[in-house]
C-alpha cells in the first residue's frame, strides 16, 4: 500500500490538529496508509524511532506548517530528509501547507524555506472543506522504488545492527549531541534507525567521526566502520549546495561545476553527498594538472585526463576515447579535475575537446581558492555552474585531517589502538 507521511507540530494547536485528522481520514479513504505519529503510539516504541522509521518508508509527505511547525527542530528534521528524498527522486509527492497566520515570506525566511520552492498550499481556515481540497493536491500516488535516501537510513542501520550493547548506542548519541532524556529509547532493534536519522542531521564531521569510532571501539568491525565511515562522513557537506550538483531549481544540470576550493577530496565528499553515497547513482575518474613550467600543459592535461577517462570507462589506454557508448545503469559519470596548477582557459579548451568525444561527461573542476572563476572562465558562464561554499580554507584542512585519521584507525592492523 503507498504510504503517506504527515509532518506536523500541533502538540498546543488544537486547530490545527483537527485538519490534520481530518486530512488524514480523506487520505485513508483513498486507500493510502497514512504514517503519523500520534495515530500508533504504542508501549516501548518511541515515537521519535518510529517518524525516523517513517521518513525512511512513505512514498509522498504532506507538511502542515503552522508556527509552531516553523520553531520545531523535529519538524526541520523530517522535512530535511523528505526534501532530499525528493530532490533525488522528483516523482516523490511532497505537499506543503501553510496554517493559519503563516505566510509564504515566514516559509522562506524559516530554517524551512527550502519547502518553498517546492508545492505550497495555503488554508485560512482549518474547515473540512479546506481539508477536502488538500487532500485533493495529492493525485494518484505511486510507491517509491529505488529511493536512495531511503537506501541511505537503511544501509547506515545494516552497519550500526551489528552492535550488540546497548551503551554503546549511548555513547554514539552522545557524541552525536542526541540529548540525555533520549537515550532510553535507544533499545536495540530501534536505535540504529534512530541514529541513523540523527547522523543524516549531523553536519559536524568531528561529530560525525567520532560517532564511528565509537561504534567501531564498541565491537563493529573494521570494514563495517569503514562503512559507516563512508556513508555518513560526507553528511557534512551542506546539503542545497550538493542538490545543485545533481538538479539545478529550474530542473536543468549543467555538464561542468566549478567548486572554489583547494582539495580534490572536498570535491569528491560533495558528489558523495549529493548521490547520498549510493554508488550506482555516480562514479567518478580523477586527474590533475602537471606542475607549473610544463612546455605544453594543455596536451598534458589532455593526456591525464584520458588515461583516467579510460580507465574508468573500461578502455584500454591504447584504444581510441572515440564517442564511447554511455553506461546505461551505472549512474553519472564524473570527471574530478585538479586544475590548481593550471589555467582555467587551459582546462575550458581541454574540456571541450573531451565533451566533443564524450558528451555525456560530467566534469567537476577543482581550481583551487583566490581564483575569480566568473572572470576566468573563457566559455559561456551559463554552461557551469560555480559553487563558492561558505566555509574558510581552514575547515577544508580540518576535513582532510578528520577523513585521513578515521583512514588511517580503521585498518585492520590497528584494531584496538589508541
């Protein structure tokens, strides 16, 4: 049966929580399996384990944004899932609501604004007859299939089923900042889904570190943290940033992204992110300009960059990069492109001559921080897309650090160091 999950914050707004039963009713009557809280509350299953469960599983969501909503953190949890979900599986129905006094500015100047540019519906009154007319925005629903941020929770869940003790658990929320009163619903069996939720709202790579080497200290094995490790570090990258990479707002993509930082690894926990770490979504080649003084770095970085190109395609180094026939099932293709140590006129000739063979190529430029690519870039500015992320370089250097430990502590050898 096609589920739909119904977020909400109505605990102190009665109004509210009367459209939400009656829209709940009109969607039964459809034959939809409505997922909400405070319909299945049942002994010895929190209800914060069972909406992590819930955003893993619903095929379409309907938000109810009423103030309340707005100043609730659980409410911009749920919702952060729901959009991703929706952003890499645009099929997904999300529906959002504004209740009562609640404008579409508030919307868009809230820590939800990103609902906003999504469907926005509006009730001045929480009437029955209100209630009739959402439920009629839902048109026929289909399940969700091969949704990779469902596959995301439940593959980090797999990982984090193997411990057996339950303080461990405890000392995983601790370090994931999960506050004391909840952690006596970590019982097994339900708090790998609910940490699961929590690291996908983690955006502190040392928290996020630090929860797997809890894990792993706690009996999980090396290869299952490296896991972990890999599903769950690149959480830190902000998330609208690395939806840009995978679909544009105005539906389109751009063949070539331009990231202003210094680090190829930046890059690659960017395209981690923005396929949710499914590696049947991406895969990526990785090439890097020579050193300064070169007598011809075009056809040297040409040359670099067909080597990987090959080898990642599956070609042999002496077969001609000739229109290749794209994959059909293995995802997007990623060329990471280290051009710190050349020009960017360099690398837009070079890439056009790759496209010109490939392209259905997806390239990824690292040009390294100070460089002014809106002025640099000889092609078309509308042909890329330049993304400038927030941070200083300092944080760049603290994420490579954070990866290269959790790297080097995970190796089988090192089991039990300190």
């Amino acid at each position: 049966m096609v589920k739909v999950f119904i977020s909400h914050s109505t605990s102190s707004d009665l109004q509210t929580a009367r459209l939400r039963d009656v829209i709940a009713d009109g969607l039964r009557e459809r034959n939809y399996e409505v997922l909400l809280d405070v319909r299945v509350q049942q002994p010895g299953q929190p209800w914060q384990l069972k909406l992590a469960k819930f955003l893993g599983e619903c095929d379409a969501a309907l938000v109810l944004v009423n103030q309340a909503a707005l100043d609730s953190s659980w409410v911009r949890r749920e919702t952060n899932i729901l959009h991703w979900r929706k952003t890499l599986h645009p099929s997904m129905v999300l529906v959002t609501v504004l209740v009562g006094e609640v404008n579409a500015g508030q919307l868009r100047g809230s820590s939800l604004g990103y609902l906003a540019a999504d469907d926005v519906a509006r009730v001045g009154r929480c009437s029955p007859e209100e209630a009739t007319r959402i439920v009629g925005l839902f048109p026929q629903i289909l399940q969700l299939v091969d949704d990779v941020v469902s596959a995301w929770l439940t593959n980090i869940g797999i990982q984090l089923r193997e411990i057996r003790d339950p303080e461990v658990f405890a000392r995983i929320a601790r370090r994931l900042g999960v506050p004391p009163e909840e952690h006596d619903e970590l019982i097994p069996g339900f708090a790998p889904v609910l940490l699961a939720s929590q690291m996908l709202d983690t955006h502190d790579i040392e928290k996020l570190a630090n929860a797997v080497f809890e894990a792993w200290m706690g009996g999980l094995d090396s290869d299952r943290a490296q896991k972990l490790a890999t599903m769950v570090l690149p959480v830190w990258v902000d998330r609208d940033a690395a939806r840009r990479i995978v679909q544009e707002t105005d539906g389109s993509t751009r063949r070539v992204v331009i990231l202003n930082v210094d680090s190829p690894l930046i890059g690659e926990q960017y395209l981690a992110r923005a396929f949710c770490v499914d590696v049947t979504s991406y895969y990526i080649a990785k090439a890097a300009a020579g050193p300064a003084g070169e007598d011809d770095p075009e056809t040297s970085l040409l040359y670099q960059c067909e080597r990987a190109v090959k080898w990642a395609i599956g070609l042999e180094q002496d077969q001609d990069l000739d229109h290749p026939e794209e994959p059909r099932d293995s995802g997007r293709f990623f060329l990471v492109l280290d051009a710190k140590k050349c020009e960017l006129g360099i690398v837009h000739r070079v890439v056009v001559q790759l496209h010109e063979r490939i392209p259905w190529m997806h390239v990824l430029v690292i040009p390294g921080r100070g460089v002014n690519v809106r002025e640099s870039w000889p092609g078309n500015p509308d042909e890329v897309l330049v993304l400038d992320p927030p941070f200083e370089a300092g944080h760049e250097t603290l994420v490579q650090g954070v990866v290269r430990r959790v790297s080097d502590r995970l190796r089988p050898s090192d089991r039990g160091a300190w």
